[in-house]
C-alpha cells in the first residue's frame, strides 16, 4: 500500500467540529452539513450520535431502496498518483451498493492486492485470479469470490502474479484489449456494478481497464498536488477514447480524505469543483481513523463501523452514483 497518506489525524469523535465535512454545498466554501449531523445534534453523546447513525445505516439495508441501473455499469477507479484513495473509494462504494440491494464485482487490478485484502477476500499466491483472467487463462466465473460479509458483493481478486502482466502484456496480441474480452462473459452474471480497482500506474493493467469500462472514477485527495498527474490522467483517457474505446468518460470524481479542520482541504475541493463541475459527488469523504483500520480486519467501513462517519460518507456516495446513473426505472429496462 503507498501511503502518502496520514490516517492518523482527525478522529471519530462526534463532537469535533470535523462533523460538518461529509457534504458540501457546490461552488461554496459553507459546507451542506452532512446527514450525520443532525444526529450528533439530535443526541446527547457520541455513542448516542453513532448509535443513530448505524441505526439509519440498517434501516437503509432493510429498505434496499436503491433501483438497478437500466444496464450494467462498469468502472475503472482510476489514479495514476499512489494512495489518494482508489481502493478505499472502489471497495467502500461497492459495499454501501451491495447493502441496498444491488449485486456488485470489485475487480482487483493491483498486484498489492488491497481491494481483495479490504474485502476479506483470498488472495494468496495460486488463488485464481485477475492475472489469470487478463492473460485468458480462466474465465470470470473461475476467479469469483463471494464477500463473507455481504452475499451481493463479489471480487475477482489479485495475486503477486499480477505483477508480471505488465511485462507479460506487451509481447501478447490485443494486449490493451485483453480485459474487456474475459470481461465480455460477465453479460451472463446478473452484476448491476462493476468497479476495477487500478494500480498506481498509466501502464498496461490501467489501459486494460480503460478499455473494458465505459465510466471512469477519479479519487482526489483533498491535499496539495491534488491535481498534479490528473492532465496526464485525462490525456491518456482521451487516447484511449479516440483508439480503442469510444465510449469511455469520466463520470464521476470523488473528494477523498478531506480535513475538515483545514482551508486547504475547502480549497482542493473547490479547485477540483472548478475542474470537473458536476462530475465531482458533492458528498465528500471525510479523513477517519476507522476507514483506514477497517482493511485491517478485511473488512469496509460499512461492515467494520456502520455508525461511524467513514461508512455514512460511502454510502451517501454510493447513492449520488446510483441515482445520477441512469435507472431501471428511466428506461424501463432491468426488472429486481
Ligand atoms: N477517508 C480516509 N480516511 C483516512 N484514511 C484513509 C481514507 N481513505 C483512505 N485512507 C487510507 O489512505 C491510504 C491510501 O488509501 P488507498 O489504499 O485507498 O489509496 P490508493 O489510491 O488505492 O493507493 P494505491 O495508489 O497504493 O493503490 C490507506 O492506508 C487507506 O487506509
Ligand atoms: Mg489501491
């Protein structure tokens, strides 16, 4: 894992004024005071405030509310800059979908593994896997893994083996186009979305990924250097677009690990508002202890602490994407 990162910062605790960070107004410095905050006003202690929180958390398990998109959509979380967030960003957002009712793939593209290791999923060396997928080994169905924790949700994941492919892909023929033909046999699972989970890199298991989904995710830090590297990013999505996949854009950006305690977390956001406009979710994902100790016990932040700001941040996010997508009911397409 690259950590440029410092988890360690800004705490749980519900009475730090960090609380108003998890929604922001467009185009604004005031921040849209997240929905969690009406329960850190409505109760008296944290514990309550927290308690509130997974209670609403389940409720909207319970309801599943969420409709399915009128046809599959898949993802490429993508990010050429080391630990801004991609894996947090694809395994949460993942969870928080499969929570409320949807039937949901995190591929894992990185041969270090973290989206498979955040899951709980196995992913030893001679476990099936990405890599094997990639090189046309195994189909998808081989390499499936189910999540312990959330009969919806599963992974392709990624073993040490994946880091040769990049090495290997260069003397095999379609090598950009090799994932989205082991991916075509994913018409036959009845997945409603697909998130691939992007090494640190613009190399070949990027392009890969590129090829194979029509909707790319960016994670930005809300940290300085937020934007360096996103033009080379862009550059090569729109040669990708021009060669090899027409459909491909951008359509989503998420702020990631933003501080609440700092004017330069508010200023990346609103530099990065600039940029992208609408694409960016105005939720935003706030810095929290607990997203970063949740891979440890491979798990999410949806399952590890339902209550805790992190796991409400992902799945406010997860509705955005959900309901800014189109929907079953749009189109009238894909019956539940
Ligand atoms: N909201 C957050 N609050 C605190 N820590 C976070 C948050 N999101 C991610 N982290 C931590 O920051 C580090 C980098 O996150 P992550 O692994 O998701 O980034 P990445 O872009 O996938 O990294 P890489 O480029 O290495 O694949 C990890 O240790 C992760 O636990
Ligand atoms: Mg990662």
């Amino acid at each position: 894992m690259s950590g440029s990162s410092d988890p360690g910062v800004a705490e749980e605790s519900s009475t730090a004024p960090a609380d108003s960070v998890s929604r922001e107004t467009e185009g604004s410095r005031e921040t849209d005071v997240s929905r969690e905050t009406w329960n850190a006003q409505d109760v008296d202690t944290p514990i309550g405030a927290e308690a509130a929180r997974a209670v609403r958390l389940m409720q909207a398990a319970v309801q599943g509310q969420l409709p399915r998109p009128s046809r599959q959509r898949v993802f490429t979380i993508a990010n050429q800059k080391g630990g801004v967030g991609k894996t947090t960003t694809a395994v949460n957002i993942a969870a928080a979908l499969a929570l409320q009712g949807l039937r949901v793939l995190v591929i894992d593209l990185d041969p270090q593994g973290n989206a498979s290791t955040a899951l709980g999923i196995e992913h030893r060396p001679g476990t099936p896997s990405s890599y094997e997928v990639l090189i046309g080994e195994i189909g998808v169905e081989s390499a499936l893994q189910q999540s312990p924790h959330n009969e919806r949700l599963y992974c392709i994941p990624a073993t040490i083996d994946l880091a040769g492919a990049e090495i290997e892909l260069v003397s095999m023929v379609a090598r950009e186009g090799r994932l989205r033909t082991a991916l075509a046999e994913l018409k036959h699972h009845d997945f409603d979305y697909v998130f691939i989970d992007c090494p640190p890199s613009l190399g070949l298991l990027t392009i890969n990924a590129l090829v194979a989904a029509p909707e790319v995710l960016i994670p930005i830090q809300c940290e300085y250097y937020a934007l360096e590297g996103v033009g080379q990013l862009l550059r090569n999505i729109e040669m990708v677009k021009a060669h090899l996949n027409p459909e491909l854009d951008v359509s989503t950006v998420v702020l990631t690990m933003h501080d609440g305690r700092t004017k330069l977390a508010d200023q990346v956001a609103n530099d990065v508002r600039e940029h992208f406009g609408n694409k960016v979710l105005r939720t935003v994902i706030p810095r929290s202890v607990k997203v970063s100790e949740a891979p440890g016990y491979g798990m999410t932040i949806i399952s590890y602490d339902p209550g805790s700001r992190g796991a409400m941040s992902y799945l406010d996010a997860s509705r955005e994407l959900a309901l800014r997508g189109g929907t079953a009911q749009d189109e009238g397409g894909r019956d539940r």
